[in-house]
C-alpha cells in the first residue's frame, strides 16, 4: 500500500500547490493593493516556495538546442539511435560538424532521469559527439516486456556501443560505473572490436569496501532479504507497468534528501530570502536545481537488488567473483583500455578509494593507460555538474580522450 499512499499524497499535495501558486501570484501581483502591505512580499515568497516544492513533476527534457564550437554557433539536434524497453541511445547531433570523437556518456540508474547529467552533457558537445543512456521510468514499462537487471545493464550498454562502432569513448558517472566496467572487461574478453577506446569512471562505487559512506552504511547494516520485504512495492494499476515490483523513486529521493536534510532546509532558505528581496535570478538557480532533483524515476526490483547484493554486499568485482551471463567478469582481460578515475575529495556517495579501485583491478593494463584525478574540494555533484566539473575535470577527460584517441 506505499505507493498507493504516496500517490493519494501526490494528488493531494498537486491541488495545494496550485492553490500556493494562485495565492503568491495574487500576494506579488502589482496591482493588487495589497501586494505593497508589510506582508504582502513575505507571504506571497512563502506560498511560491511551498508551491515549488510541492508541485508534481515529470521527466524533464535536456532543451538543448545549440552549442559553440571555435566560436561557431551550432545547432543541437537530438536523435533516437536505438529504443529498447528500458532505456534509449540518444545522440545529440552537432548540425554540420562531422568528426569529433565520440562519446557514451552512461547516465545512472538510481532514481533519477538522464538529465540529471545536463551539465556533462552541455560541456562536452562542443568537444564530442555525444550519446546517453536514457533509461525509463520503470513504471511505465508494461510486464509484457519482461525483467531488467544488473546483467541486462550490461548487456544494453555492450550492444549500444556496438551500434556507435568501433572508436568509441564511454564516461560512467556515480552508478554506473560498475556495469560500465564490467562491459569494457567482457569485450575486451570476446575482443569484441567495439570496445571503448577509453573508459572514464566518475565518483562509482566500484570497491565500496575503501571508506564507506553512508550510503554504503545503509546497504550492508541490513540483510538483503529486509529490501526486499521494506522497499520493493507494486506499481499501481494506473501506470502502464501496473503490477511491477519496483524500488521507487520518491523512496530514493526521500533517502537522499535525509542524508542532508540541514542543506536542504538551508537551500530553501535561501530561495525564499531571494524572492522577499525581489531577486528573481537568485531564486531560479535553486529553482532549477530542485526541478531536476525532485524529479524522480522507479527502478525494477531485480535491478535495485542486484545491485544492493553484488556492489554493496558481497563486493563481487573486487572479489573476482562477478558473474555475467554464467561467466566471470574479468578486469585482467582490459588490456588496452585508456582508463581514467574520478574522484572527488568531499564526495559524502562514493569514498576516496572507491573509484580509484579499477585501476589496481586492471591489473595487464600498462601504467600508461591509467590516470587518477583527485578533485579537491569538490563534492559528489560537483564532480559531473557546476563551475568545478567544467574548469578542473572536463579538460582532463577531454586530454584523456584525446591521448588515447
């Protein structure tokens, strides 16, 4: 009954919000009188902030439509590749520029849309030629096609760099980072000529073992069976995927909201100073930002217990006890992969240490084709988002990139 409850909740909280926004419309309208009262602007910040904070939200679009490239301004058209059931190839064409490596940036499955990773995105088109991983909501995939799991994950990453041919470039941001590993070690096992060229691993739990966050806390303090019977719910009957057993995204984004919660209030905090003080512009920075984070996505059982099980638990990968398809995955079969890790000093998701473990797992890799970042001062979200990522990280991939080309 959660996700029941959620949505009466949701359905409620979409008719207060409305009425919030009618209300701070009407409180900050300028020809309304009383709008130049004492209170007027201080009640009427109050309700857009609760009106904001409450409204229902979907899946957001990346909205890109043009780029800069030497000072060229070129359009951005996006392009569906491939659709499978749980997730999309999504190019994002440079109109009129051909060449440019290219790029699969692999977006994570862990609540939220792809376009969380709009800033990575946006960064590296002028440079490359960018794909993502789109996944889907899970609760909008019907049962008629079928389950989706850690292996799955794999499997779709593998035939979307088929697809993209030989040459190509994978950057693995938090999540990911596991099955992105994972398949760069089975092609270049099958020495499938589609392997990456290079595979770039930013804030991943790949040995969640290395200082342990509280997340990772969270996941191992408790037996696996405990998620399955607390976490796991049944997707309603008005969703296409209607009796899916998902780990939904609001109890996710529910976690990570507690996990800072002194941050969030302080954030909110600060939008609401903004508007009483007439600054528009303040107050969207954290409009935005709460825009994309609130809105969130389901994810299929098997995928979230098999995750929780074979990264968090049992540390299959660092263990060389990782099993994809009946075979072990193994990153001694990485032999000419360009392999750079990512770690941010602040990062509260994935510890110091986490990361860096791929390259002490590749282990016929030459020294040459690794590289460590450690970005100083930079926390989880800052190493893919913000001024940091685009000034002091993106030019290292990109010269890695470029390196190994």
């Amino acid at each position: 009954m959660l996700y029941h409850a959620y949505e009466m909740q949701r359905s409620m909280l979409a008719g207060a919000s409305a009425m919030a926004n009618f209300g701070a419309e009407w409180f900050q309208n300028p020809a309304n009188p009383f709008s130049y009262m004492g209170g007027g602007s201080i009640v009427g910040s109050a309700l857009e902030v609760f009106a904001h904070a409450a409204a229902p939200r979907g899946k957001p679009a990346f909205g890109f439509t043009r780029t800069e490239i030497d000072g060229r301004d070129v359009p951005i058209v996006e392009e569906i590749l491939l659709r499978k059931p749980f997730g999309q190839l999504k190019r994002f064409r440079r109109d009129g520029v051909e060449g440019g490596p290219k790029l699969l940036i692999v977006a994570p499955m862990s609540g939220h849309y792809a376009t969380l990773l709009r800033g990575t995105v946006e960064r590296m088109l002028p440079f490359a030629d960018v794909h993502i991983t789109d996944w889907r909501d899970a609760k909008l995939v019907p049962m008629t096609d079928g389950r989706f799991d850690l292996d799955d994950y794999v499997d779709y990453l593998v035939e979307f760099l088929e697809l993209m041919g030989p040459g190509s470039h994978v950057l693995a941001v938090c999540q990911p980072s596991v099955p992105a590993y994972a398949a760069a070690a089975v092609m270049s096992a099958d020495k499938n000529p589609c392997r990456p060229k290079t595979l770039t691993l930013m804030g991943g739990p790949v040995d969640t073992r290395e200082a342990p966050t509280a997340v990772n806390t969270l996941a191992t303090k408790r037996p696996h069976a405990w998620f399955e019977q607390n976490v796991i719910v049944e997707v309603p009957v008005q969703y296409p995927g209607a009796r899916r057993r998902v780990y939904p995204g609001f109890l996710q984004l529910a976690g990570f909201m507690s996990m800072n919660l002194g941050n969030h209030m302080i954030s909110h905090w600060g939008m609401f100073k903004h508007l009483v003080q007439g600054d528009g512009e303040g107050a969207t920075s954290t409009k935005d930002f709460y825009d994309e984070y609130r809105s969130v996505c389901d994810m299929t059982a098997e995928f979230y217990l098999q995750t929780i099980d074979v990264v968090f638990q049992t540390h299959a990968l660092p263990k060389g006890e990782y099993i994809h398809r009946g075979k072990r995955v193994d990153p001694a079969a990485i032999t000419d992969i360009g392999l750079l890790a990512i770690e941010g000093e602040r990062d509260d998701i994935s510890g110091l240490g986490q990361t860096k473990a791929a390259l002490t797992l590749a282990t016929a890799l030459p020294d040459d084709k690794k590289q460590y970042l450690m970005a100083e001062g930079v926390g989880h979200y800052g190493i893919f988002n913000g001024s940091k990522w685009r000034d002091r990280i993106a030019p290292v991939v990109e010269q890695w990139i470029t390196a190994n080309s």
